[in-house]
C-alpha cells in the first residue's frame, strides 16, 4: 500500500482536478483524537482545496469539541454513541442533512495512518472564544483550584490501564485536606467522599470544563485522555502547571512532539515504570503540584 501514496491525499488531487469542495466525515471515536488528528485532516483537505466545505457528522458530547476547529460545521446525531453501530443515512437523518449535499462523504477516517505527516511538525489549535471565561461563574470554584480527570473512560477501548488507582488519589488528596479538589469527567464513578472534593463529573460540558481549569485552576492532574489532549492544546495564553500520567508514552500528545500553542503551559508528563500506570508515585505528583 505505500507504493500507492497516502489514500487521503490522492482522494484529495482527484477532488481538487474536479473542483469537489463539499466533504462530509463521520466521527464516532474519541475525543481526544480531534486534536491529535482531526485538526490536521482539516490541514491537509484545504492544502489541495483552500475554500473546501467541511462537515463532520457526530455525536452530542463531541459537538463543542469541533466547534474549536478552525472552518469546520457540525451535524449532530442526538442518537449516536460510541460503540453503538448504526447507518451514516440514519444519522445523517437524525442531524437534518442529506448526504446528497456533499461531493465526497466518509465514514471510516484512519488519521493514524493519513496523518502521520504532522508528527513533530505541526501544533493543533483550538480556537478559545473569549466569552466562554465567564462560564465558570456558575460553580463554586475557591481559589487555587486543582483540576483532576482521576478517570480516562477508556476502558474496553485499549489493551492497557490508563488510570492511575482509586488509592493512589485517595492519598494524594488527603495531602493537601487545605485545598479543593476539582474532579471532572462524564460519570461519577469512582466514588470519592473526601470533604475538600467538588466533583463535577458529569455536570459540565466541554466548554465550562476547560473554562474553569482555565480561569480557575493553578494545577491539572489527567491521565493520557481525550480531555489532557484538549486541554493542551487549547490556543490562548493562560499560566497552568498540567501534569499528566502515563502507561504508554508513544501515545497521545506525547506522540504528536509539539509543544502546546499556550506559551503558559507548563506540562510535566510521569511515566510509570515498566509502562505501569499505577507505578508512578504519590510523592512525584505531590512535589509537583503549586
């Protein structure tokens, strides 16, 4: 198959000879792979077609996500989970389009293998609107935060252990019982009862969620997750320590090789020993935190 060139971008020449500027893609995967991946397919279609129409057809949960990208619309399925099958015409339905509005509609995207051009070259960015800062005034932030993402909600998705143990944070936030801890996610499990927890898993959206770890937070704790993925590569200047853990080290935006577009990002990533999650210690994240 290399000896036939990357299929994105001879799918993209033979557009651009045809002036076919209208692409659908359909994403039901993770999170985290809008910025890894999918920031750099918009690249690389408005390479070939600078005033290309770009539509990505998704779930719920995602939607804000892609709203950061740069000159791209969003179509919502309301029905539409992960790991729940269904026809690209049935959800193309459900979002009030028609596939027959578009020059080009893919259903399966292989970023890992379209895009590994940008590896050590080029830096995502989501786009910060300005007025998304006032969305933490809702919730009773106190001062000098600090953000946790204790459960990547990845499980059954790869072959390893992403999350650091249910133990482990329970200690490090006995540690410091003066400050508050600000746990997110979608679902409240695990179970966390320490008094100086505000746990807002499953209480926010994407939007309230990076708000608050912006405007709020002099620390961020997270597992390899879509949401370290997001947070990082947030485009706008903010001062925030981001220390993230880590099994696999060829993952995630350790594999992307670029720095954060935020020039106040201060990212420290541990790896557990023998690629064991639960191998990084308390101490190393305790001295860590500010």
């Amino acid at each position: 198959m290399r000896l036939l060139g990357n299929p994105l971008d001879r799918l993209l020449k033979r557009a651009a000879k045809k002036n076919e500027k209208r692409f659908l893609f359909l994403w039901n995967r993770g999170l985290g792979d809008i910025p890894l991946g999918l920031y750099a397919l918009g690249e690389r279609v408005r390479k070939y077609l600078p005033d290309a129409k770009i539509t990505y057809l998704t779930r719920p949960d995602l939607a804000d996500c892609f709203r950061m990208l740069p000159k791209v619309h969003v179509a919502i399925a309301p029905s539409m989970q992960r790991g729940k099958a269904k026809s690209i015409e049935e959800w193309a339905i459900e979002a009030g389009i028609s596939l027959n509005d578009f020059d080009h509609v893919l259903e399966k995207i292989d970023p890992t293998r379209w895009l590994s051009w940008q590896l050590g070259k080029l830096i995502p960015k989501l786009i910060w609107n300005p007025k998304w800062n006032a969305l933490v005034e809702k919730f009773p932030i106190q001062e000098n935060a600090i953000g946790v993402h204790v459960q990547s909600e990845t499980k059954g998705f790869y072959g390893y252990t992403k999350d650091w143990p249910q133990t482990c944070w329970e200690e490090l936030f006995a540690r410091f019982p003066e400050r508050q801890f600000v746990l997110f996610g979608m679902k409240k499990e695990p179970i966390y009862a320490a008094k100086n927890i505000l746990d807002l898993r499953g209480e926010t959206n994407l939007h309230e969620m990076l708000s608050i770890m912006k405007n709020c937070c002099r620390t961020v704790i997270a597992p390899d997750s879509g949401i370290l993925s997001t947070l990082y590569y947030v485009d706008a200047p903010f001062t925030l320590r981001l220390i993230s853990l880590w099994a696999d080290p060829r993952q995630g935006v350790l594999r992307q090789k670029v720095a954060s577009p935020n020039p106040g990002l201060d990212h420290i990533p541990l790896i557990g020993k023998d690629e064991n999650v639960a191998n990084i210690k308390i101490d190393d994240i305790a001295q860590l935190i500010t």
